[in-house]
C-alpha cells in the first residue's frame, strides 16, 4: 500500500502531487526545487541552489525514515547544461560512494521558473 510523505520542513505540493510516496521499503520523492519551506525561489549561485534543492530532499527523506545514505537513484532536471560541473561540486558534498545510479536531463523549463530540478528513490532498511 502507498502512503503519502509529508513534512513542513520541504516547501509543500504545487499541484496534484506529494512531496514523497512510500511503497514497502522504497521511497520516491517528487521532483524539488530550490523553494525555501515557505514557498520562495531562492536566489543566489549555482551552488546556492543546489545546496537548498538538497537541504529539501533531505527533508522529506527524513520523514519517510530515509536518508541520503538510502538513495539508490536520482535524476536531475537542468534548463542549461553550462551549469553541470558547477551543479556536481555542490551535489556531491551531500552523497558518498557508492553513489546512487543517476541521469541528468537538459529540459526547456521547469516549475516556478526554476533551472533545476532534482529527484531521489531511496530504498529504506
């Protein structure tokens, strides 16, 4: 059975979707970006944003039981590719090996304008 994910410590659903869904031991959250809790695209860096994407994923993985330790696969949504090298620095100061599987997508836009997008499914123990 699916159970809905929930903490006020991530910005809440836009739209029709939760923050996350657990189904037995995995875990999928939706699609994050760099939204303070309240709502507000943050400004500021590559990095900056990054840091915030993952500060929410993080959230929302701890309400499930999870972690970053659980992640098993990420995608990450980016509306210009010059930002890659950038974007993994920041990144990958939050994951350690083995890192999870992962594909990054150049898309048109994104939600609220924003020019990234990341994702996670974590496996909990």
């Amino acid at each position: 059975m699916k159970q809905s994910v929930k903490t006020d410590k991530a910005p809440t659903a836009i739209g029709p979707f939760s923050q996350a869904i657990k189904v037995g031991n995995l875990v999928y959250t939706s699609g994050q970006v760099y939204q303070s809790s309240d709502g507000t695209l943050i400004e500021g860096t590559v990095a900056e944003k990054t840091n915030q994407i993952m500060e929410n994923l993080s959230n929302v993985l701890e309400a499930a039981g999870a972690s970053f330790d659980n992640v098993v696969k990420t995608t990450i949504y980016v509306t210009d590719l010059i930002i890659y090298a950038e974007l993994n620095k920041a990144y990958s100061k939050f994951l350690k090996e083995p890192f999870p599987a992962r594909e990054t997508v150049c898309v048109k836009s994104l939600p609220l304008g924003a020019d990234i997008e990341i994702s996670m499914v974590a496996v909990v123990e």
